[in-house]
C-alpha cells in the first residue's frame, strides 16, 4: 500500500502569517508553452530582448528554442539535448502538415521527457511506486479505468519511446515513459509570472509536490524568476515531509539534498517559494489549494435541500438551468461581441433570482467552507457585467460613454466587496479579493480622469506598511478599519455609480454587513474606528461625490496591495502596480 505524504510545520516553531516557508524550490523539470518558445528563454523564462538578433537557439533544432544568454544556452544544453527534446522538434519538422499541431500541445510532452532525463541521471528511476517522490503507483489502475488520461498517456509514451529510439531502450516496453507522463499530468503546474499569464509547465519535487489540497488552505505559492547577482542562500525549510494522519516529521535533511540536486539540473529554471497566509502551530499539516476557491463546491444532494432557488409555486428551480442560462450570456459576450445583449440578458436573470443579490454568508454550512453556487454565479454576472459595460462605453459617444463607464465601475465595486464578504469569513480568499481590489480601484480612477494622488498619499508614512510575519489581530483589525471607512464612503457615492440602473438601483448596499452579525465580536477584536488618514484628506478639485469615489479608489488599491503583500511577499508585481497606480 502506498504511504500518503503531508507536508507540516516543523515541531519547534509556531509560523506567524504573511511568512515564506521555503526558500525559493527549483523544478525537476520545466518547460515553456509552446506560444512563448519564441519570446522568451527557454532556460530561465525571462521575456527576449526586441531585437532577435541578440538571442541564441540550439543549433540542431535551429529557433525552435532560444536563450537570452550564452550562460543560459549552456546551462540547459544537457536537459535540452540528451533528453530528446531536441530530437521531438526535427521529428515534427518533418512531419510539416502535422507540426503545428503536435507542437502546439505538446508542453507536458517536453516537460515529460526533461523530467526523464532528471530522473536517470540522478539514478532515480525505478519501477516502484513512485519517480522522484512523485506518486506513479496507481498507473495500470488509470489505465484500466480507461477515459481521455488514459489514451493520453499511452498516445504520448509511444511518441517518448520513438524520440528515444537512439537511446536506451526502456525497459517493459513504454511503462517507463508512461509512468512519467502520469508523474507530470499529475503534479505538474502552470507558471505564472507577472500579469498572471501562464507561460510554462514546471514538475517541481517532494517539497512542493507533497502540499496536499484544502478548500481552506493555510497557504500560498509564488513563482520567481532567476535574477542575475541574486543570493542563491537557503533561508531553510519551516516545513518538513511527514506521513499522513501522523505528526511525526521525517526526513530530515532530504531539504539539501534535493535542493542541491535539482539546482544543478535546473540552474535558471523558475523557482517556487511556498507562503503562509494564516498563523500555523507547530505541526500542523500545511496545505495549498489545487483550485479555484471561489468555484462551486457543494454536491446535488446541498443543491436540492435549504439552499435551492424557491419558485413561486415552492418547487425547486433547477441550478443546472440557472446556470446554463448565465453561461449561455458570457458565451454570446464572447463569441459575437454584443455587449448589450449580454448585459440586457444578465441583468434580467439578476433581477428575476433576487437571491443572488443576497449572498449571506450565513447560509453557508458552519462545519465547511463552502461557497454556494449561486455566490460563484453572481461573481461570474458581476465580471462579465463590469467587462461589458466598459466595452461598451469604448464605443460609444462621450455623454453615453460616461454612464456605462460608471455603471462598469459599481460592478466592478459589486464584485470586489462581494468577494470581500466571503474573505472575511474565509481568510484563503485572500488572492482573489486583492485581484478584485485593484481591479475596482483602478475602474474608479479611470472614471475620475485624476491620478494626480500624490498630495495625501506620498507624504504619509502610514501608506508603507509592514506585512511580513504579520500578527492575526493586527490583520483582523486593518480588515475592520476597512469595512468600516468603505462603508462610510459607499453612502455618498454608491447612489452616484447607479443611478439609471435598473438592476443595480435595486441593490442598497455592496457590503452591507447587518445581516452578517458582524459586530457581534465574531472577530474578536475592537471595532472603535481608527483614524484615516485617507477618509480625512480634503480634496478641493472633487465636488463631493467624486471625493468620496477617489478617496474609495484609494481604499481599494491600498487594500489590495496589502493583501497581495500577505500572499505573494511586498516585492510582487500586484503590489508594484498597485504603487504605480497611487504614483508612488
């Protein structure tokens, strides 16, 4: 039987939030998408210099990879070469019909074949129940299961197998190369850097690949590209490898170890730096999350009991039709660019499920976090809505085009403090609430025209604020101070938003939390209000309402960045823009 693995806190630190719990984790194997083969260094992911004239390629596949530098050239030479990624690229330039087709998905292909290469050069290759720590025991049981996964891998090995014809043969006929692409489907990871655009495929080892999934995760990751001149130190693992359902920690030392020997294989490749976003005992297992937590999560059994959609006769609506009606919406937004309809069909179907408009968090199961269904359909209307709406301003003449703009920004404000209930009840929002954040505060000041900000922000010490190993009441309490300055603000300018709205008219408040019992101490700290530097700026240029929008636009951006801090560390590019937004 195979031992399941966990990944726990070490038994002599209790781990403050907002605090790396690894020092930067290099791949087994990594591979860019084929759509950035040609832009960016297949060594260590950095985006090409314009000029194609100062990038390298491999001189055997000629620019079907390209490096931005001779270290980089030479430092993946052996995983590009030995490991028949080279060979996979002339095998589809051959077959010139079928190239860009084969190319265009075979990222786990190349990731596959790298990670195959790590693995027998590090003499780590046996027919067990798992390849370099990664659980491939269970293989002829998905095989016999059948499905897509299973055709995949066994479509994918015999194209491994061919690739290294010239190479020794493996052994059991394809097992070995199917044992490794089950590795990869399985635990591999999309990078994402910047913008949030994924631009490659990473399997990473033990230490990262043993975190097992929480619909509550107690923390997040981050990737991190190579930077020339960096410290390559290790700050050490607050984390270490344990069995499942045991407490004890085991394999100490194995951090080094494999530290050691993937950075000598993948020397430039994308690091993974592992981050607490919630206080963890010593021992505690520490878990990340494998989805996304705002979709639905409750099963048909909770869709037809207390949390369905009543009709007027009291028969139960169906979700999947709700559901289907919404999608069927955003599909048309998408694929014939009529935002009016759209935004005519989704707001019909808002108005008609005034449930929706609701969201008490109360409803949601007291032993589990769960976001309801219909939570994940509202998010999903207000994103479409808001994207909508400001399309449709675009194309549209000025006095038109700034009414949709400001019907854009009180969805997207909609969908930030919706989202932002959820978080205070579920801290592992965190990530989506501070994307939602910015992305309002940014809407506000798009509709103001006026990023001139500088005269109350830059000269207040108070705007810098030290995140890293944050204190759970200071956090709670910056939360409340929040709700309760936007709270005040939203009076003043929340009518302004939706005024000629016919569906959002209807909504009172964007974060009204009566009915959430909220100040009845469920956070355990003082709700006395602080004072607000930003609530107490004057603003002589704005008539009334425009203040109270610009000084909420503020809000939003200061809290999101501070959120993003706690997640991704206060140097990540949510926090860099979120600066740049307020001109700091």
């Amino acid at each position: 039987m195979v031992m399941e693995m966990a990944m726990r806190a070490r038994d002599d630190i209790d781990i403050p939030m907002s605090h790396d719990l690894t020092p930067p984790i290099p791949p087994l194997a990594a591979s860019l998408h084929s759509s950035f083969l040609a832009s960016h260094c297949s060594s260590c992911f950095h985006p090409l210099q314009s000029n194609p004239n100062c990038s390298l390629s491999c001189p055997n596949c000629t620019g079907s990879v390209n490096y931005c530098s001779p270290v980089c050239l030479a430092s993946d030479s052996a995983p590009h070469t030995s490991s028949g990624e080279c060979q996979y690229f002339l095998k589809m330039k051959n077959l010139q019909s079928d190239s860009d087709h084969l190319i265009h998905d075979s990222t786990d292909l190349r990731v596959a074949l790298r990670l195959l290469h790590f693995c027998q050069r590090n003499g780590l290759v046996q027919f067990s129940d798992r390849l370099g720590g990664l659980l491939v025991g269970d293989l002829e049981e998905v095989l016999r299961e059948g499905g897509e996964l299973a055709e995949r891998i066994k479509d994918d090995a015999l194209l491994i197998s061919s690739i290294r014809s010239d190479q020794q043969q493996p052994v059991r006929g394809a097992q070995l190369e199917m044992m490794v692409l089950l590795a990869v489907l399985r635990n591999s990871v999309e990078v994402q850097v910047g913008e949030g655009w994924s631009i490659g495929v990473a399997v990473y080892g033990p230490h990262f690949s043993w975190f097992n999934h929480s619909c509550s995760p107690n923390a997040f990751y981050r990737f991190q590209l190579y930077e020339c001149g960096a410290s390559c130190e290790s700050t050490g693992f607050l984390v270490v490898p344990s069995p499942m359902g045991e407490t004890t920690n085991m394999i100490e030392g194995s951090d080094k170890r494999e530290s050691t020997t993937t950075q000598e294989h993948c020397v430039f490749s994308p690091r993974v730096v592992l981050r607490s976003i919630k206080p963890i005992n010593k021992g505690e297992e520490v878990c990340i999350t494998y989805t996304d937590l705002l979709q639905p999560k409750c099963d048909s059994r909770t869709l037809n009991s207390r949390n369905s959609i009543i009709t007027s006769t009291g028969k139960v609506s169906g979700y999947k039709q709700l559901s289907d009606a919404v999608q069927e919406a955003i599909e048309e937004y998408a694929s014939f660019d009529n935002p009016k309809l759209c935004c005519d069909k989704l707001e019909t179907i808002l108005s008609q499920n005034s449930f929706m408009n609701s969201l008490h968090v109360s409803e949601l199961a007291e032993d589990q976090f769960s976001v309801h269904p219909l939570h994940h359909l509202s998010l999903m209307a207000y994103t479409t809505l808001a994207s909508a709406y400001k399309w449709r301003s675009q194309i549209s003449d000025n006095k038109q085009s700034f009414n949709l703009s400001r019907i854009s920004v009180a969805y997207f404000t909609l969908l930030c403090l919706s989202t932002y209930r959820l978080f205070l009840w579920e801290p592992s929002l965190m990530a989506s609430t501070s994307h939602f954040l910015l992305g309002a505060g940014e809407a506000m000041l798009d509709l103001l025209g006026n990023n001139k900000l500088e005269h109350f922000i830059l000269s207040n010490s108070q705007f810098h604020v030290s995140v890293d190993s944050l204190p759970w009441v200071e956090f709670q309490s910056t939360n409340i101070h929040f709700v309760k300055c936007v709270s005040e603000l939203l009076l003043q300018c929340w009518p302004f938003l939706v005024q000629n709205s016919l569906y959002l008219e209807n909504v009172k408040s964007p974060i009204d939390f009566s009915c959430d019992d909220f100040e009845n101490n469920q956070l355990g700290v003082s709700l006395i209000k602080q004072e607000c530097f930003v609530c107490e700026s004057k603003l002589e240029k704005f008539d009334k309402e425009q203040e109270c929008l610009c000084k909420l636009a503020v809000h939003c951006l200061m809290h999101g960045m501070y959120l993003a801090s706690i997640c991704y560390g206060s140097n990540c590019h949510l926090a860099d823009k979120a600066k740049d937004l307020l001109n700091c």
